[in-house]
C-alpha cells in the first residue's frame, strides 16, 4: 500500500531537502530542451551537416523524451520512483558526455537520443511529491517544481549565448553533466525509498509504435516545404503515421498493461487537460524556438534585430523571470483561484502573447513586453496543468498520469515545433534568409493553438476549492523562498 513518508528517520530527510533535489534534477533535465536551440547554425558549421540535418539535434531528444516519458514513467511506478529517477540522471549524464565529444552530427543525435531517455525526472519528481508531502501541501510543491521546469525549459535559450561566447558549444553538455552527476549522487543519498508497485510486463510493442508513428508523422512535416506536400515521399510517410498510429491505439486498448492508460483518458479532467497540454506544447516550444531565431534575422532585411545569441538570450529573460514567478504562486493562489481558472487565464494570456508576437515585432521593448506577458500565462498553465492531472488519479498511478502529461506535451512540442520550421522555411526572402511573413503566420498558428487551448479548458471539470487543513507540527510549511 503506498506510503505517506515522514522525515523520521536517517533515510527520509525533511521535505524541504528532498524537494530540493527533485528541482535541482529537473531543471538540470528542463535545460536541455532548450540549450542548444539558439547555437544550431554554430553546431552545423562546426560539424560540417546541413541545417536539414541539424534540426535532429532537437528533434531527435523531444522524439526520445515522447517515447521515454510513458516508458519510464510506467517503470517508476513498478520498481520504484527513488530507482527511476537515479537511471533516468544516469542517462542524462551519459548523454551529455557522448554530446560532449561527438565527431560528427550522428554521434550528437545519439547522444540527443540518450539524454531524452532522461525524461523520467518529470513524472517521478511529481511522483515523490506526492509521496512526501500530505495532500493539503501538494499544489504549493508541485507548482513550484512546475515553475522550475518551465523556467529551466527557456533558461537554456539565455544561457547559451554566454557559454558558447566565452567558451565552446561542447561546453553546453560539459555543464550540464558535471551537475547532473553531482545531483545523482546527492539524490541516492537522499530521496526517499519508494515500495514497488505490482510487477508486471512493460508493453515494448507500444513504445515501438508510439516511436514509429511519431517519426512518420514529424519528417514530412518538417522536410514537406522542401519534398513537396505531394509527393509520393510526403504522403507515403504521412500514410505510415497513420497505420502506427492505428496500431499504437489497438495496442494499447488490448494491453492489460499499456504504456499510456486509456482508462484514465475517460477522466473528464484528465483527457480535457491532456489536451490542453498538447496544444501547450505547440506554442510554447514553438516560440521557444523561432523567438530567438527572429531576433538574430539581421537588420538589413527590414524586420530583425540583428541580435546575437547572447543578446537575444536576454530580451527572452522577462519571459523566463514571469514564468517563474506565476509558477511559484500558482499554488498557493488555488486558495482563491481554482486550476480550471488558472488554465484558462493562462490560455488567454499566451493567446494574447502570440498574436502581439505575430502582428507587433519591430521593436525590442514590444518583443520583451510581450515576452514577460506569454510567461506568466506559460507559468499558470504549467503549474494550474500538472495539479489538475496529479489530483484527479489514485496516488499510486501519479507516475503513469503525470508522466502521460509530459509526454502529450512533449509530443505537441515536436509537433508544433516541426510546423512552424516548414512555415518559415516555406516563405523564403530575397538574401536567402526567411521573409518576415514566415515568422507572422507562424505566430499567427502558435495564437491560433493558444486560443484552441483556452477553449479545450473550458471543458475541464471545475472543483471547488476547500481550505487547507493545518499543517502536522512534523512537517515544515513549504514555502517558494525556502524551496
């Protein structure tokens, strides 16, 4: 039977130092969603690859991390979630070195492969949550390990302009594996001992299919402006999508252990926020990527800035200070704003923020402005999302059900993210560079996504807020300063 742990003995420390460790292994994990985002064109040069083949530098990890997030979140709640997190660190760490020294573009998307593997920190760092902290001080500790993430998930794109600036691309693996291993080892020190669930078989059929489905459906549509959305290759592909998808679903629905629980899909909370996660992922990847990307276009061509990647790390840092800061409080605001009103503000504010992106860009303080006002909107939607999923399922499926959410998100990363580069690409301008028109109608779609978010939340199953019960004397008051 699953556990409330308490932090009365040498192996369970006070919740605050485990809390601490889960976020410092999540936002080491967060980082490398981004960090190499910004550097691409550097990368390629280095290696001597095509900006077709580079993009698999990203694309490659969100691939591996969809694949991974389930997987591993699946294995979590059998062998135990404390297991899981120290082998989904592990594969960061190895990732990272095999990043590290890559000679060619291939050794760095195996690498980017490996690290996605490492996705499992998400679903088991929700997972502990739950374990250690009793219920009335959940949402305060997920939402700001929610922010963490969030905030990490864009700090990366800040970040590298100065670790690329002052030292070499190579460097933005180096970092992160010297961290992530340092973390590892405080983590088996410290993080709570979780019982295994029952044993039983992992349905590596599905994640084969989930694999294959994925892959066919992101090529054409990232290569389909340069193949032809006609062609035989492009919709021979698109028809391979189909048939593993098919496949991935009539898997899963037979499965008496499946990947991703369809059972729980029919949770009126959990299928409408899934959703919304989808389309969440869409945009906020999506602006992640093609933001900075914007800002570095050069000013000779009548809309860019002319930015370097340091420079354009920093017009995103309100974005990232917002995030952060709405994350935190998201919490602790469920005492007078419920979840479902969250998501729905959040919605609307990254709505908003998209379309100013895709209509108003011509000035750094209207980009920056904006920035701050898609953050606070990213931080409430991330937070607000992960609460809703967490407190909807059993305790003992918190792995499975938080780990389906970071997955649907993921996938709704790759797919938005595969979107807006053939819309960018597609709209080529006269010096070689994309036309001011690409970056507009990909905004355009990111808001449309956005507004579609906000319309999948009115659906979500709205709960009264309680108040919270006193805390135990035992456990300390959690609070965003002390975590």
């Amino acid at each position: 039977m699953p556990r409330l742990y308490q932090a009365t003995s040498d192996r369970q420390p006070a919740p605050r130092v485990t809390f601490a460790v889960l976020a410092a292994a999540a936002a080491a994990f967060a980082l490398m969603q981004s960090l190499v985002t910004p550097v691409l064109p550097t990368i390629q040069q280095d290696l001597h690859t095509t900006a077709g083949t580079v993009t698999w530098v990203l694309t490659a990890w969100l691939l591996a991390a969809s694949v991974a997030t389930p997987l591993m979140g699946r294995i979590a709640d059998t062998i135990g979630k404390d297991r899981t997190l120290l082998v989904a660190l592990g594969a960061i760490a190895l990732g990272c070195l095999l990043a590290a020294i890559a000679p060619t573009v291939t050794v760095l998307i195996v690498a980017r492969v490996v690290q996605g593997l490492g996705a499992a920190v998400f679903p088991v760092s929700f997972g502990i949550i739950r374990d250690v902290y009793p219920p009335h001080r959940v949402s305060s500790a997920i939402g700001v390990l929610a922010a963490v993430i969030a905030s990490g998930s864009g700090l990366g794109i800040v970040l590298a302009g100065p670790i690329v600036g002052w030292l070499d691309w190579r460097w933005l693996f180096w970092i992160p594996m010297v961290a992530v291993t340092l973390v590892a080892v405080v983590a088996w020190r410290v993080i709570p001992a979780s019982p295994p669930g029952p044993r039983g078989r992992i349905n590596w059929l599905s994640a084969v299919l989930l694999a294959g489905w994925l892959v066919a459906l992101l090529l054409p549509l990232s290569k389909g402006a340069t193949w032809g959305w006609t062609t035989g290759r492009t919709v021979g592909l698109f028809a391979l999508a189909v048939v593993f998808f098919a496949g991935w679903m009539v898997s899963e629905l037979r499965s008496a252990e499946p990947l991703i629980d369809m059972r729980m899909m029919r949770l009126p909370a959990v299928w409408t926020t899934n959703l919304v996660s989808l389309l969440f992922g869409a945009a906020m990847f999506g602006v992640f990527a093609f933001l900075p990307q914007l800002m570095q276009v050069p000013s000779s061509t009548g809309y860019g800035f002319g930015a370097s990647v340091t420079t354009a790390g920093l017009l995103m840092l309100p974005m990232m200070v917002t995030m952060a800061v709405s994350g935190s409080i998201s919490g602790p605001l469920t005492r007078w704003v419920g979840n479902k009103a969250q998501l729905l503000i959040g919605a609307g504010l990254g709505t908003a923020g998209a379309l100013s992106l895709a209509l108003a860009h011509d000035s750094r303080a209207v980009v920056a402005v904006t920035g701050a006002v898609f953050g606070i909107g990213l931080g409430l939607l991330y937070s607000s999302m992960i609460n809703l999923i967490v407190q909807s399922v059993p305790r003992h499926q918190t792995g499975t059900a938080s780990g389906m959410n970071t997955n649907i998100r993921t996938i709704g990363a790759s797919i938005g993210t595969a979107i807006v580069s053939s819309v960018v690409t597609g709209h080529p301008g006269p010096q070689g560079l994309p036309a001011e028109s690409g970056y507009t109608e990909a905004f355009l779609l990111l808001a449309v996504a956005s507004a579609a978010a906000f319309l999948v939340a009115l659906l979500v199953p709205a709960k009264r807020a309680t108040t919270p019960a006193p805390a135990p004397a035992a456990l300390p008051e959690l609070t965003p300063v002390e975590a």
